[in-house]
C-alpha cells in the first residue's frame, strides 16, 4: 500500500468514525409527529435545530414547536410558541441543579424562555411549566441563542445584526430586553463569559463588553465572501 492509499484508508476511516451514531435515536424521533396542522392545511414536520446537554435534547420544527426530551426516559414535552405556524429558528438549554430552562427563537423574531418544573423538594420551586417572552425587538430571525453561566442573562441574534440583551429575574418571575449591538450581517455564533460576549457575523468577529458595551474587533480584515 503506497502512502496516497494508506492516506485514503485513514480518512475514510476517520469520516465514519466521526459520522457514526452507534446509539438509536428512535427513543427521541418516535414522539415527534412526522406531520402537522396549520388551519385546514397539513404538512410535513421539518426539524430545523438542537441543542444538548447532559440532561435534555431540544429539537426545533417548522411546526411552531420545541421539542424536549429528557434523557432518564420522561415523556417527551412539547414547548409551543404563540403561532403554530412559526418556525423554530433557534434554541438553547440551560440547566443546573436548581433551574432549567428553554429559550427559542423563531423566524417572526420572538424568543420564548421556558422555566421547567423543578423537582426539588419543598416551597419556592417551580411546580409547573412557566413561559416568558421577548417581543418587539427582533424583527427577522433569530440566528442564535446564548445563556450566561449563571441562567440570569440570555443573547439573541437575529438575520438583521440584531444582538439582544434579555436580564431575567425569577423570583418576579419576569425579565427585561433591550438592544446590546447592531451589525450590518447576520449573527451566526455568540458566546459569553464573565462580561464578555463574543460574537461572530458573517463578516467579522468582535467582543463586546456588555456593562459598557465596548466593542472590541477581533482581527483586522473581514471575512471573506
């Protein structure tokens, strides 16, 4: 075997590797509908995003619904919006021993937060399925979703450059947006840690400070088109 061949095996051998799901995932597809109903028209269920994390799988549709799965064999929970026939653009997970919690972003600009049940013991925890919401500042779709590592903060980006600032307070059991930054591109990846944000467009990447709202470019040519 010469090297141009041994190089061929070792790819092809890393791609199915790197491919391969070696567990079923029916446990997770079995609950979601293959087709849905917007007024007297039906269509065909579309998954459009997921985000994971040690405890849940959200998958998103075209059917104006999340979908939530918890991975210790719990029914399947259906997070809807406020219109069935949006689409579910984004959605993120949070969780951590006291809270868990949803948000979506879908392709008329709202994002939804839901507060999961908890199941600790005792007053003051949440004992069913609780909903925010975000309207009024997206006005295309949201891109991407962001949680700070304490679930206090949430950022949304949409197709326009649109990044918004969501605080939550959970003990009035509300929250409050305002707009952080305008790019002229779409906002395709944010990541935030301690008073950072990191945001990427498809033209350029920046940090932004967001008690001041700095913004600092990272590199100094633009991506390219």
């Amino acid at each position: 075997m010469n090297n141009k061949e041994g190089t061929e095996v070792q790819e092809d051998s890393i791609l199915k590797s790197g491919l391969q799901e070696w567990t079923s995932q029916q446990y997770l597809l079995k609950g979601i509908p293959t087709k849905g109903q917007h007024g007297l028209k039906s269509f065909v269920v579309e998954l459009t995003c997921i985000d994971v994390c040690q405890d849940f799988v959200a998958v998103g549709s075209n059917a104006g619904t999340a979908f939530l799965c918890s991975r210790i064999a719990e029914p399947l929970q259906r997070l809807k919006t406020q219109n069935a026939g949006n689409v579910v653009s984004a959605v993120r997970i949070y969780s951590s021993a006291i809270d868990k919690m949803v948000a979506v972003g879908t392709s008329s600009g709202s994002v939804l937060i839901y507060l999961l049940p908890s199941k600790l013991p005792g007053p003051g925890h949440r004992k069913q399925l609780e909903k925010l919401q975000v309207i009024g500042l997206h006005q295309q779709p949201v891109t991407c979703l962001e949680w700070s590592l304490n679930g206090m903060r949430l950022f949304s980006g949409d197709a326009e450059g649109l990044i918004v600032h969501t605080e939550l307070d959970l003990t009035e059991h509300s929250c409050e947006s305002w707009e952080l930054l305008r790019e002229t591109h779409d906002i395709v990846q944010l990541s935030y840690s301690h008073e950072l944000l990191l945001v990427s467009t498809k033209r350029r990447h920046l940090i932004v400070h967001t008690p001041s709202g700095q913004v600092v470019p990272v590199g100094k040519q633009g991506r390219k088109r």
